[in-house]
C-alpha cells in the first residue's frame, strides 16, 4: 500500500502537476484512508465508479417516496461523491488507470449532476431555473475539456463538491425545515455559483490559449 506521500504524488501527476492544498489535500487525506481497504481486497476501480452511477441516479428517485425519500437522497449523493473519489483513488494506487477509465469518470460525474438537479425540481424548485444551472455547468465543463489544457486551468467556486454541498443541503432543508422553499433556495445558489464558475473557466482558458 502506497503511502500518503505517495499517493498525493501520483494524484497531482494525474492532475496536470498541481499540488493539493486546503480542502482538496484535507479530502484526499480522508479519501487514503478509506481506500486502503479497498486496495487491500483489490476492489476494481470500475466497480466503484457503477456504484457512484447508482448512487447519483437514485437520488431523485429516492425524492419521489416523500419527505424522508429526500433524506436518503441527500445521503445518496453524498455516497456517489465519495465513490466518485474512491474509484480514481483505487485506480492511481493500483497503477490501474486507463484511457477509458478516464472518459468514464466525467461521464458518470455528469449523469449525477443532471441527477442531482432534477431530485431538486422534484422538490419543489422550478424547472427553468435548474434547466439553467444545467446548461451552465455542462457548458463550463464542456470548455475545459475542449481547451485540452495540461491539468484543470482553474479550481472555479462551481465544481464537484460545491453541487455536492448544495444538493444534500437542499434535499436535506425539505426534511428540516419543511416550511421553507429549501429546494429552490438551492437552486438559486447554485444558479449564482453556476454563472461565476462558468465565467472563470472561460476567462481561463482564454488566457491560457
């Protein structure tokens, strides 16, 4: 088993040279931790990357059973989120990393983020408004992966783990505080954080071209 040294040597090779620091280095912290195990008992990379699949496109479907339905869906996407980081971690330790590997990750990642917004419509917010955030985050990952730059150009305030946060918060409001517009508040949120992200990774990548 790799040490943690290594693995955040290999993670930042893996990401263009970029070296880890605040709540990324703090998550890839809890990340080697947990995938030890999974290293131990050769879990294949792939297998977890099907389970974050799962996880994401049972988010809205867990909704649909009602208000506690929206608790296990916030603890859904919490878990594709994790699986999501656990599987490129089986896969950098591994040496298992693979071309395909590397189109199937974005791909699963943006099936829940499609997911993810639409647990939220199915929690009261409106439809044009999550459409929107839709489009926007589509659009800005779209960018960055058509510039082709050598590692990630800008960590933008829309990534992964903001539609992550924002999600459970939401889903999980409509079970706390069920008086409040909790899924829609979520939704402009993320509408804000989807504009600016969008617009710092395309100043980027114009600079950078």
């Amino acid at each position: 088993m790799s040490s943690l040294e290594d693995y955040l040597a290999r993670w930042s090779a893996a990401h263009g040279g970029i070296a880890p620091r605040g709540v990324v280095l703090a998550w890839l912290r809890v990340v080697h931790v947990l995938v030890r195990p999974l290293v131990r008992r050769r879990v294949p990379p792939g297998v977890l990357t099907a389970a974050s699949l799962a996880c994401g496109v049972a988010v809205p479907l867990a909704v649909l059973a009602g208000r506690w339905g929206a608790l296990a869906g916030a603890v859904l996407a919490v878990c594709c989120a994790l699986l999501d980081g656990l599987d490129g971690a089986v896969a950098v330790l591994t040496d298992t990393v693979s071309a395909w590997g590397r189109v199937l990750d974005p791909l699963v990642d943006r099936v829940g983020d499609v997911a993810f917004l639409v647990a939220l419509v199915l929690a009261g917010a409106p439809g044009w408004l999550a459409v929107g955030v839709g489009v926007l985050t589509l659009l800005q990952e779209s960018v960055r992966a058509s510039a082709r730059l050598p590692d990630v150009g800008v960590v933008s305030v829309w990534e992964r783990p903001s539609r992550v946060i924002l999600v459970s918060l939401g889903l999980l409001g409509t079970v706390v505080t069920p008086t409040l517009p909790a899924a829609t508040i979520a939704v402009a949120i993320a509408a804000v954080l989807a504009v600016v992200g969008f617009t710092q990774v395309l100043v980027t990548v114009r600079r950078r071209l």
